[in-house]
C-alpha cells in the first residue's frame, strides 16, 4: 500500500535524481577535471566546470516560472 508520503520528493531527493540525469554531462566534465588534476589540486582549477555543473543543478531543482 503507498501513502501519500511516499510521493512527495524532497529537495534532497531532488538534487540526487538531477545530479545523476538531467546534469550528467555536466557532472560528468566536472569529475573529469577533478580526477585530472587530483594529484595537484589548486583553488579555482575546476572552477569553470563546477559552476557549470552547479547552474545546471540549479535550474534543474528551483527552476524560474516566467
């Protein structure tokens, strides 16, 4: 039996289902870059690519109405 709780989606729930779908590519360039450059890590080497894939989840999540 499903109750009513078992449809709502949290925005965490949220997060995981984009994060791994709508933003894949995205997600996917960023973990790229970080497994590049993880022996040698310095501030802002991913920078691009973390911004990317956090204003994809961003828009994915808490889109605008308008």
């Amino acid at each position: 039996m499903q109750t009513p709780s078992d449809k709502v989606v949290t925005p965490l729930r949220r997060l995981a289902i984009h994060s791994t779908t709508t933003c894949s590519a995205e997600a996917t360039a960023y973990g790229k870059c970080i497994l590049a450059t993880y022996v040698d890590v310095r501030k802002d080497t991913c920078k691009r690519e973390f911004e990317k894939f956090g204003q994809c989840l961003r828009q994915a999540v808490c889109p605008q109405d308008g």
